[in-house]
C-alpha cells in the first residue's frame, strides 16, 4: 500500500473518530453538533494534507510537464532486484531508459548472435510499471563491437557491407520491440566539439551520409517510433549549429526526427546556463522537442587534461580527486543544491520545448560518475543518495513544479 493511501486511511479513520467525538460533545452540551464537527474536520483536514502532499513523487508533479526518467541497469530491471529499489525508482519516474543493455555491445557481441535476455526484461519492466520506455542507442562509435567494420579477412569492412550490418542491425532489434519501445536514440555523439563531424569508423567508411541511413533504417523497422539525435556538450554554440542543420537536413530529405537529446552532464560552475538555454531554444526552433537525456551533476574535480564527456577518457586514481570520500561539506551541498534549482528552473520555463527530463542513473552509490573520468571516486551525482532515500533537494524541485 502507498504513503498516498496510508495516509489517506489515517485521515478518514481520525475524521469518523472526530464524528463521534463531536457528537458525544455536542450532546452532552446540549448544542448543535455538525458547528463543531464542522470545524474539527477542517483542522483535521489542515493537519494531514501535509503527510499527503510529501508522498508524492517527482512523476507526480513534474509528470504533468514532460517525461521524468532514469537510466536504469540490469540488476534494478531483474526480477531479484530489493523492494525498496524498485519503490524509488517506480513511486518518482515514469520514464526509463536503459544503461547498457539495448547498446550494440550488449545486444550483438558476435554477427549473428543476438542476445535479448536483459533488454526482454528491461522492457517488460517499463510495461509492467506503466512507464514510457526509451531504446539506447542504435549507432555509435563507442561500444560498439570491432567485428562491425571488419570482413571476413580481418580487412575494413566496405561501405556496402557496413551498410547491410547497419540495417540489419537496427531492423532486428527496433522490429523486436516494435509498438513497445516509444523512441530511439538513432544516433550518438557524432559530433566533435568544435562542430565538426567526428571521424569514427561510422564516418570513415559510410561517410557523413551514415546519419540519414541510420535514421531511415530505423523509421523502416517501426514507422510509429520516435526518432533522436543524442549528444554531450550541446551547449557550445559550435556543436549546436551543426546540430540544427543536421535536423534541417534530416527533415529536408524527408526523414524522421522527433527530437534533440541533450546529455547534460554538469558540473557546478559548467556548462553557461545561459548557452545551454540558448540551446533549447535553437533545437526547438528546428522544428523538434529536447530531451535531457543523461543529466547529472559532478561536483569532483577534473584532471588537468580532461575534455568534454567522451567515455574513452580513464585517468590514475589520485587522493586529491577523491576530496568527499567521507561526506560533502555543508557549503558544497548548498552549491550542489542551487545547481539542481538552477537547472530545473530552465526547465520549468521551457516546458512547452521539452519531452522528457532523465537522469543517468537513480542513486549516488551505482552512478558513473563514481568511476569516470577517474575509477573510484565517491560521486554525489543524482537526486537520490546511496540508500536510494530523495536528497532534500527533491521536496525543492517538487515545490518548484506546482
């Protein structure tokens, strides 16, 4: 039984005790009883109003704006997986989207052998708890297996044969989940920094065109799914141009896109809000929603030579980049909180642009952060601590929103 209806329960119980309370009063006083039940009721009513409107969730409220979600690993989709995991995750977003295991690595680790057994039971897991589900992602540079853009001889492989691999690929598993899966991260981080298109072996052998083909491959498999762009940095005004007219191109060739995923891995002084406002709005202005996709807040320090959010950066544990291992100061927690406030302030102006708003994981204790850009470390990320409880700074964001 939820808080919603225990304290329901509480109140209807207290009201019929008040009822005859108020009665046994009113008689033996010799008045008439309904002034004072009257009066007894709306105190009450006052009283526990609170303990309902605290068990509400962040689905609840921020869920009448857009999509509130998580990305969620296999051990808290698998049917072992602790209660009060599946409480958290369940009573605050009815969006999921998965970690690792629909990624090309996890779904086709050798040609012709595709693995379901994770991503089945991810899926079924957003059914069962009536939660829009997500697919990431269909083609990106990073764990994707090294077989793809090789032939049989161990040579690259030739455009044509990538090319069938592509939609091969994407067709077996966007049909599998077809009428299941609401949308797809087509493509991922294809993009470089300074807005130039990232030399991957995407690119290399397909050429700049492996973009529109990964999106008509995958409006074929399902023509009902929703189709995204999904990259890190969009706030640099470089990478957002290319962004936009990749959009107008897609669209000017008739093809599917539906939105612009922003990751949104933040520090505490990073990005400009103001550029990634700007941002939004120029997506917005192509014709298609944002998504936030991967938001989180890293408040650990970088090394020196740290760049952007490419997953392919592992630098030496170092003391000095662990400094909270024991806990956050009072000041630091203060700052993290008005970075969280800031943020969904942005949101709350721009909900009419934006579709869905997912955080990359659920508690501090299985973020990513805790092992990049530095193995290790002990992150302080998300909304939720490592005992899956809501950080204060939720009951703010709550508030917020109504």
């Amino acid at each position: 039984m939820s808080k919603e209806f225990r304290s329901l329960g509480v109140f209807a119980a207290f009201s019929r005790w008040s009822l005859d309370v108020s009665l046994a009063v009113g008689t033996v006083i010799g008045r008439v009883p309904s002034v004072y039940l009257l009066s007894w009721l709306m105190g009450t009513a006052v009283l526990l109003l609170p303990s309902v409107a605290q068990a509400q969730g962040l689905k609840d409220v921020l869920g009448k704006s857009f999509l509130i979600g998580a990305a969620l690993n296999t051990h808290q989709t698998s049917r072992d997986c602790d209660t009060a995991i599946v409480n958290t995750i369940t009573r605050h977003f009815n969006s999921i989207v998965p970690e690792n295991c629909l990624k090309p690595d996890g779904i086709q680790p050798r040609e012709g052998h595709f693995t379901w057994q994770n991503a089945d039971r991810f899926v079924e897991f957003g059914e069962q708890h009536g939660m829009t589900v997500t697919g990431h992602v269909l083609v990106w540079h990073a764990q994707t297996p090294d077989w793809f853009f090789k032939d049989s001889l161990g040579r690259q492989a030739s455009k044509e044969l990538l090319t069938e691999r592509m939609r091969k690929h994407i067709h077996t598993l966007v049909g599998r989940y077809k009428g299941r899966i609401r949308g797809w991260d087509v493509v991922n981080e294809a993009i470089n920094d300074d807005g130039t298109l990232r030399k991957s072996l995407w690119y290399q052998i397909m050429g700049p065109e492996f973009i529109e083909m990964a999106f008509h491959f995958a409006h074929e498999a399902d023509p009902d799914a929703e189709l995204y762009y999904n990259d890190y940095s969009l706030s640099s005004p470089a990478k957002r141009a290319t962004v936009c007219r990749i959009v107008r191109q897609l669209k000017d060739k008739g093809l599917r896109i539906d939105a612009v995923g922003m990751q949104s891995h933040h520090g505490l002084d990073f990005p400009s809000l103001e550029e990634y406002e700007r941002s939004i709005e120029a997506f917005a202005a192509c014709g298609v929603k944002v998504m936030v996709t991967e938001l989180d807040l890293n408040v650990l320090p970088y090394p020196d030579s740290f760049s952007g959010a490419g997953i392919d950066q592992d630098f030496t544990y170092d003391e000095r980049m662990n400094p909270y291992r024991n806990g956050l100061p009072a000041e630091v927690e203060q700052r993290i909180n008005q970075r969280w406030m800031d943020l969904f302030r942005i949101y709350k102006k721009h909900r009419q642009q934006i579709s869905r708003v997912t955080l990359w994981g659920v508690s501090d204790a299985e973020s990513w952060l805790n092992n990049w850009p530095v193995k290790g470390r002990t992150a302080y990320g998300l909304l939720f601590d490592r005992k899956y409880q809501a950080k204060p700074v939720v009951k703010e964001i709550i508030e917020l929103f109504k």
